[in-house]
C-alpha cells in the first residue's frame, strides 16, 4: 500500500562545498547547495514530481512518460534522479525536438558527433542519431543517463561538480553551467517530495560519495 510522505529536503541553505580542482588546477570556490548528494530513491513517481517542479506547465502524461524513462535508464546507468532531472531542464527545457546552434539533439542535448567518437574509442556502440530525435525519448534517455555515468566514473573522486562537464570541461563555462543547474536544485530542494512505504529508511540517507 503506498502511503504518503513527505521527504523534507535535506541540506536546505547549506555551507558552500571545498574548493576543488580541475585537471588545469583552476577551480573558482563558489557556493552551491549539497542537493545532488541527497538520496533520492530511483522511482518514477518522485521523477515526475521533480518534473513537475523544475517544468510545471508539461503535460501529466508526457511528464510520466519522461519519468519512466529517466527511472529505466538510470537502474541501468547510475546517475542520480535529481541530477538529470536538473541537467534536462537547463539544457532542453524538456522539448525533446529541441536542436542547438552546435547541433545537440533530444531532451539530453547529446552532442553525437562528439560522442561518437568517444564511443568509438571506448568501443561501445555508437549513439543512433535518428532514435534521438523520435518523441519516444527512451533512447534519449539511456544514452543521456550512460554519458554522465562515464563522466561521474571518471571525475568524481576528484571534481565534486563532476556533472557540469556535461556541458563543458572549461572552467568558467562549467562555473556559468553549475549556477544555472543550481536554480534547478534549489527548486528541487524547497520540495516536499512524497514517496512510498519502501523509501521510509532511505529518505534521510545521503548518497555515499565515489
């Protein structure tokens, strides 16, 4: 039976995080929020309501639609929900038709040309361009959730801000990028998000660190 609960937002207003570095050994100290660090457990119910929160004016059935696929592609790609529920509201503003001036395609705004060739490297298969554009954004989805699950591999044990090199590996265009992800963040935050009976003991739990 699902019971109703509020997960008060933990962390609310919290001291600015260490200064970190980046691979130039440059890397502004600035005040952002532990949000991203809050455990959120993987349903899709909560996604939605994040939607809802950071884009309240889509529709229910798209919003639960997206949510379903953020949940599958992240079960299998781990990447915390609020995360990119917060990077797909600054990139596309959730308008999976979405094309930027550098050509980023879907929801995610994945750059396939510069994927691909990392793909390639990586020898995994390579992004399909034409499942990226469809409104079924599951692909979309997968592939998004699989990028940042490289980047967070790869980066977090020494960039706290790892995901902002979804935008960018320059400092100042990631410093720009993280103050615009924190909007979304601090929206997420003031929620009160509801949950069911199984996610009682994990709600006050923080996401341990990798």
């Amino acid at each position: 039976m699902i019971l109703v609960l509020g997960i008060l937002a933990l962390f609310q207003g919290c001291s600015s995080f260490k200064t970190t570095k980046n691979s130039k050994g440059k890397y502004a100290r600035e005040k952002f929020g532990n949000f991203d660090k809050v455990y959120i457990p993987n349903e899709a119910p909560l996604i939605a309501q994040m939607i809802s929160i950071v884009q309240p004016e889509l529709e229910v059935n798209a919003r639960n639609k997206i949510a379903n696929d953020i949940h599958h592609a992240i079960k299998k790609h781990k990447v915390e929900p609020q995360i990119i529920v917060a990077l797909i509201d600054t990139e596309s503003n959730f308008q999976y038709n979405k094309v930027s001036s550098t050509g980023d395609l879907s929801l995610g705004q994945v750059n396939v040309d510069v994927w691909n060739a990392e793909f390639k490297r990586m020898k995994l298969p390579l992004i399909q361009k034409d499942l990226l554009v469809t409104e079924d954004q599951g692909y979309a989805m997968e592939k998004m959730a699989q990028i940042l699950n490289i980047l967070k591999s790869r980066h977090s044990k020494r960039d706290r801000r790892w995901y902002a090199r979804y935008h960018s590996n320059t400092t100042k265009y990631k410093m720009d990028y993280l103050r615009k992800i924190e909007v979304r963040m601090k929206m997420l935050s003031q929620a009160r998000l509801v949950s069911t009976e199984k996610s009682l003991a994990l709600s006050n739990q923080i996401a341990p660190s990798n």
